[in-house]
C-alpha cells in the first residue's frame, strides 16, 4: 500500500512539472501563496531566538553595580546614565571615564572616545546627520568618532551612545553614576511572568498563527477545478477514483514543496529587511532571526503534509468520472451539526478555567491552545455553511447582483475559503482586543501626578544651582512657568549607623513653596515646619530648636562626611498640601537664603516645567535646556498613568505581529482572487462576447466577494465575541465590549478585502475580452 501511495504522489508531483502552461501557473500560484504562509511561520520560529539575544546583548552591557561602594583602582570605569527622549524615540546614552588602563570595554567598542568625544550607533548617527536631528544634535554636543558594532546594541535601529566624560567621579551615588569593574547582570534576573501575561501569550500566539495556517490550507486548493477537469482524463486510461485522488495529492504536494523553497527565499529576504525596519519600537539585526532547527523541521514536514491532506479532504465530495467531474449538478446541502462540535467543544475546554484569575496559578497550557484553536477552527468550518445557507435565499436584483448570486450558489466554498483567513484574523482580534482592554487597568497605575500643574520634571546633579536653573528654564521656548527646589533627608544620627527618625527638607523660593504648602507671609530667609501630611510623627520628634541633625550625604549610603545642621528657633508653623508630584510631605522648609552652604551642595535639585504643548517641539528645547545646565540631567514628560513594562511589550509585540498578519492576509487574498480571476477567464470572455458590459461583470466580481466578506465578518464578531468574553471570565475581569475598537477590526478586515478586491480590476478588465475564448 505504501508503494502504491508512493507512486501515485510521484505521478501527481510529476504531472505538476509537465503539465504545459496551466500546470505550470497553478504550481506558480499555490507555491507563491503557500510560500508567504511559510515564510511567517519561519519568521514565528525565528522569534524566541531573537528575544533571546535581545536580552542577552542587553544583560552584557549592564553597568548598574550592586553591594558595597568600589574604590578607584586600574579596573574600574565611571559611567553615568545620560538616557534621553526624542520625538518619543528612547536615546540610551552614557558618560564614560576609565580610571586606569584595565577599565573593562563596553560591548561594541574598542576603545573610549576622549572627553567631548563620542561614539555612536549607526542609527543615531543617520540621525544626528539628517534634517530631523537637528534638536538632538544640539542637545549632543560632542564630536562623532566612531559606531558602536552590532554585539553592543539590542536592534539595528536602536539609538545610543557612548561620550567621554570629566570628574564624573564627583557625581558618585550608586544609581545615575556608579563605579564598575566589569559590565553584564551580576545575577540572573527574574522575568516570571503572572499566569494572566502568560494567557495573554498563548492567545496572542495561537491567534496570530492561526489566519497563515488557513492560507497555507486555501493555497494547496489554487486551481482545484481546473485540475479536476484534467483527471478526469487519467479514467479514460483507467484510473479508479482513489488513484486519481492521490495524483492529485501529489500535484498539492508539488506545489507545497516549491512553496517551502519559495518560503525559505522570502523568509531570507524579509530577515534581510528586518535590519533595516522597525516595527512599533522593535528592531532586530538579521542575524538575531535564526529559526530554531527543530520547529523549521517541523514546518519543513507539516506543510507538504497538509497539503496532502487538505486536498484528498477537498476531494471527498467530488465525483471525478472519465467523461468529467460531477461537482455543481446537484451539490449536497452541509450538515450543520458536525460543524458547530468544534467550537462548543473549545469552549468545553476552556470552561474549567473560568473565574481562575490570576490567584489559582498558571492556566492549563493545552487546555487553553485547545480551546482557542477550536474556537477559530469553527470559524473556518462554519463559514462555508453560513456562506450556503445565506445565498441559497438571495434572488431578485441587477444583472451584477444576479451573475454574483448564482456565482456563489454554484460554488460557496470557493467563496467562503478565499475569506476564511481574514475572518479567523478579525475573530482572533477580537478577541484579544477585548482580552487586553478588560486586563489593562490590572497593570496601569495612578502615577498621582498632576499634570494640570506640570507636564515635565527635571532631576538635575546633587549640588546643582536650581534658583538659576529656574531662570534658565523659564527662558526657554515653550515653558510656561518653571518651579525649582532643592530637598534633601534630615537624620537624628548619623547616617553611617543609620537614623531612627528622618525629616525631609525642602529649600525653594516662596512661590515654589507655596506649591508644597500653605504658608504664611514669605520673604527670603524665612523658615517653615509643615505638618499634616506623611511622616508627621517623625517631623514633630526631632525637628525641635536646638537639636543637631545630620543631613543625607549621597543618598543615604553613609559615604562623605558627616554634616550636620542645628535646628534654629522661630520655625513658624505651615500646612503641608499635595505637591506637583502627587506626595503630600510634612517637611522642613527653607528659603535660599536660611540655607547654609554646607547643606547647599548636598541638596538634589528638581525643576517642575509648565510647558506649552501648541510650541512645536517644546518638550525637545526643555530637554535641551537641561542638558547645557546639566549633562546628567534625568528630563522625563509626566503622565498621568504608567503601565507595566511586561505588559506593554506583549501589547507591542502583538501590535507587530498583527501587521505581519496583515500583510500576509492581504497578499495571499491577491494570489487567491487573481487564481479564481485566471480560472473565470473563458466564462468572463464568452460574457463579453454576448454584448454583457463591462460595468456589470465587474460590479458582479466585487459583489462576489463583498457577500461573503460581509457574512464572514459577521460571524468572525460572533466567535470573537464569545471568546473574548470566555477569556475575561477566565481571568476574573468585568466583561465589557469595546465596540468602537470591534468596529474598527472589522473595518480593517474590510480594508483589506476592499484594497485587495481595487488590486485585482486591472487585471480583470483584461481578461473580459472576446480573444479570450481561443483555445489551441
């Protein structure tokens, strides 16, 4: 039996290879469409890979240190965080300065560029050198020596840089400047992800992967009635039905395997694009996109396969007989009941998992493929009965709509498979729309900051002078209003030993204190105690006239000398109110001139920016601004909310991987309505011939494919609905329905269709001539 299978497969590969011209076009059009399908699934296999050296490159160049302070020696570096922001787009940027000549190398240099030297990314680099970087290059000022190589940055479009720095020793504090010995994580981090991220994975992975296994399914079927017609000879030479099934197996097969090497091409060079592109924040380099060799293996032998598969499944309900193929005279309504098992059993699976949450442990890994996977399948299974029943009661109206009506009577599953995918992509979308709204409130907290007083804070050098970098920040263009203070930590010991009771103080000018407190009248020189807000047992215990209180020198961790500050008397009383940052503090505070110098160098200084929006640019001069008071200056825009870093790069990856989909979506439904266009030619020339207009045949085409599109949508809602409200019952979330976003996935779906079905007239129109019906 297995050389008999065998051989026919052989005999169905080589007929697809001698077939003359049509044989050749359908092997051309099923190995293009089965070739993009492949080539995402290569790129799928790709990922993990490339996840895996993005976190590699990126724990190689960690230069936070850990544990007890270094002292200087031969090995060690000083390197200060110098990140910025531009246009929105992270500038990862470090100050540099060896101490000797063992300091360890970043990762991607040779050397270090000298003081106002640098050396940079080649993204950065374009950048500076265009038109578009002209604020950046400003806020930069050091000259470009060198690029950093690939093993130093995490993505080819990342932007980041190297500059030589001076006495960056001065600015020691353990978090924006630390002293190394050695770059890389000194420990292996925790990325456990929550049983919800860890759903919300799965879903993404099935859903995205789900529309390219359909379109590999429809690409093997390119051509199905032609190629039926043909074996309809291979009975006149004595065929039985089994046989010819299984040339025609082979035929698929043909297709698919010049579709895998077709795939393989494609895949190579959209990895060689990949380096040059990002997508929603993400960049790779080529080389980060190497499939694993056991899932290429896998797609390798599970394409040709389902492509034999689907075939002799495609064939069961056609008669193919020596003198032609029985397959329109009197088709077979589709049963109903076997079709709705597949979605009723995915829900079966997912149902032991409703109400779970997060706090019952991880969810049932296969349970919720499963389910997921069978809820989509029913899409796919359901359509073509949907599609059937609908059409089957269309009747009355124009010429074109009657042409399309009898078209889709005449044959609804070739309809109902050129939309399957778009159908299972809206589905799946759907649903994880809604599977991200319902959740995201879980990872979003209130920063508690208040934007209507100040959409920017700079956190500039211990030590810095505020009243003046105040001014400067006024000045400059789109600053509203800038408020400066200085703060620092008040200890009733020592800060070696380490304080029992702690007071913050607060040094500003009386408009900026007054942004902290209510106050009584205020002149230069005066001194406050604020109660009635956090720490106001402490306050009250060692703030007290007399007592002999010792500042914060670096940050609490106990290096420099002691400095301490006695309490003066006439401290008058004020009332602590919520600050700009959204803290209400019971503090001491201070005007500039209460302040002692001694205290004056110890204070971190902090500016609160008003900035008006409608300037162009206005955040990118604030940011400026602070990098000419202060290299190590920290700009970062307020926001109301902040979202968790895990959650937010699922959202993101799954917003690129859409648009993959998308793209794969719609050049396969161009491969699949110009094949059905191809096998339409003699129908739509004979049409021509009997004076039929143009207008009509082509109003017809696009209600051929605008019926079923629509039904296809509206059962993609159904299912996506159904799923998205399983998956937040699963996870304990209100249920509720975003439509607008609903609205706007099935409007994308529509796009697509529409962009694809607007692609194919040229084609079309020149097809409906007379010429067409000669034959040789």
């Amino acid at each position: 039996m297995n050389a008999r299978w065998g051989r026919d497969l052989g005999l169905g590969v080589k007929f697809a290879f001698t077939g003359g011209r049509e044989g050749h076009i359908r092997v051309l059009l099923t190995a293009v469409g089965v070739g993009l399908g492949v080539a995402l699934l290569l790129l799928t296999t790709a990922i993990p890979n490339a996840l895996s050296v993005r976190h590699a490159r990126d724990d190689a160049r960690m230069d936070y240190t850990y544990g007890p302070p270094r002292a200087k020696a031969a090995n060690t570096l000083v390197i200060s965080d110098a990140d910025t922001t531009y246009h929105g787009e992270d500038v990862r940027g470090r100050l540099v300065e060896p101490e000797g000549p063992k300091a360890p190398v970043a990762p991607g240099l040779t050397r270090y560029p000298a003081p106002g030297e640098m050396v940079v990314s080649p993204a950065l680099k374009e950048l500076l050198g265009s038109g578009d970087g002209a604020l950046l290059r400003e806020r930069l000022p050091y000259r470009i020596v060198g690029t950093i190589a690939e093993n130093g940055l995490i993505g080819s479009r990342e932007l980041t840089y190297y500059a030589g720095g001076k006495n960056l020793a001065a600015h020691l504090d353990g978090w924006k400047t630390a002293r190394i010995s050695a770059f890389g994580r000194p420990s292996a981090s925790s990325n456990t992800l929550d049983p919800v991220l860890l759903l919300l994975i799965l879903v993404v992975f099935v859903v995205l992967l789900m529309p390219v296994a359909v379109f590999i399914a429809t690409a093997v079927r390119f051509g199905g009635e032609r190629r039926d017609r043909r074996l309809a000879a291979l009975r006149l030479v004595g065929s039985d039905s089994r046989m010819t099934r299984r040339i025609a197996a082979g035929e698929a097969l043909a297709g698919s395997l010049v579709g895998l090497a077709f795939g393989t091409v494609f895949f190579l060079l959209g990895r060689q694009l990949a380096g040059s592109v990002e997508v929603v924040g993400i960049s790779v380099f080529p080389s980060y996109l190497n499939p694993s060799p056991a899932l290429a293996a896998l797609v390798a032998v599970a394409v040709p396969a389902a492509a034999v598969l689907v075939t002799l499944f495609a064939l069961r309900r056609v008669v193919i007989e020596p003198l032609g193929v029985v397959r329109t005279a009197k088709p077979t309504r589709r049963r109903l009941w076997w079709r709705l098992l597949l979605p009723v059993g995915g829900l079966a699976m997912l149902a032991p998992m409703i109400g779970q949450g997060r706090s019952n442990g991880d969810f049932n890994t296969y349970l919720v493929i499963g389910g997921v996977l069978l809820l989509l399948i029913g899409v796919t299974t359901l359509l073509p009965w949907v599609v059937e029943a609908v059409v089957a009661r269309l009747g009355r109206g124009s010429l074109a709509w009657q042409l399309a009506v009898r078209r889709l009577q005449l044959s609804s599953g070739s309809a109902a498979r050129m939309v399957n995918g778009i159908a299972v992509a809206v589905a799946g979308a759907i649903a994880m729309q809604m599977l991200f709204a319902g959740v995201q409130g879980d990872y979003t907290k209130n920063t508690g900051r208040d934007t209507t007083r100040a959409q920017m804070q700079v956190n500039l050098s211990r030590g810095a002078d505020f009243g003046r970098a105040a001014g400067q920040f006024a000045a400059t263009k789109g600053v509203r209003k800038a408020t400066a203070i200085g703060s620092t930590e008040l200890g009733d010991r020592d800060w070696r030993s380490g304080p029992t009771g702690t007071a913050l103080v607060t040094v500003g000018s009386c408009a900026a204190l007054r942004e902290m407190a209510r106050l009584p009248s205020c002149t230069d020189g005066d001194m406050f105690v604020a109660t009635g807000g956090t720490n106001d047992a402490d306050v009250a215990k060692i703030v007290r006239p007399g007592r002999t209180l010792h500042i914060d020198d670096v940050n609490g961790t106990g290096r420099g000398k002691d400095v301490t500050w006695t309490v003066p008397g006439g401290l008058r009383q004020a009332t602590a109110i919520t600050g700009p940052s959204g803290t209400r503090d019971s503090s001491v505070l201070l005007t500039p001139g209460a302040v002692p110098e001694r205290m004056s160098r110890l204070l971190s200084a902090t500016v609160y920016l008003s900035v008006d929006t409608s300037v162009p640019d206005a955040f990118e001069h604030a940011r400026n601004t602070a990098a000419r008071i202060d290299p190590l200056a920290d700009a970062m825009e307020w926001s109301a909310t902040q979202r968790s870093a895990q959650f937010s790069s699922i959202r993101t990856g799954t917003f690129a991987g859409a648009i993959c989909v998308l793209a794969l979506i719609g050049a396969s439904l161009l491969v699949s309505q110009l094949e059905q266009l191809r096998e339409r030619r003699k129908l739509l020339s004979a049409l021509i011939a009997f004076g039929t207009r143009r207008r009509t045949l082509s109003l017809s085409v696009l209600w051929q494919t605008a019926i079923p599109i629509a039904l296809g949508l509206l059962l993609a809602s159904a299912v996506g609905l159904t799923l998205g409200v399983v998956l937040l019952e699963m996870v304990g979330s209100t249920v509720g329905v975003d439509w607008p976003s609903v609205l706007g996935l099935t409007g994308a779906g529509a796009a697509v269709v529409l962009t694809v079905t607007l692609l194919s007239l040229p084609p079309l129109l020149r097809l409906m001539r007379p010429d067409g019906l000669r034959t040789e």
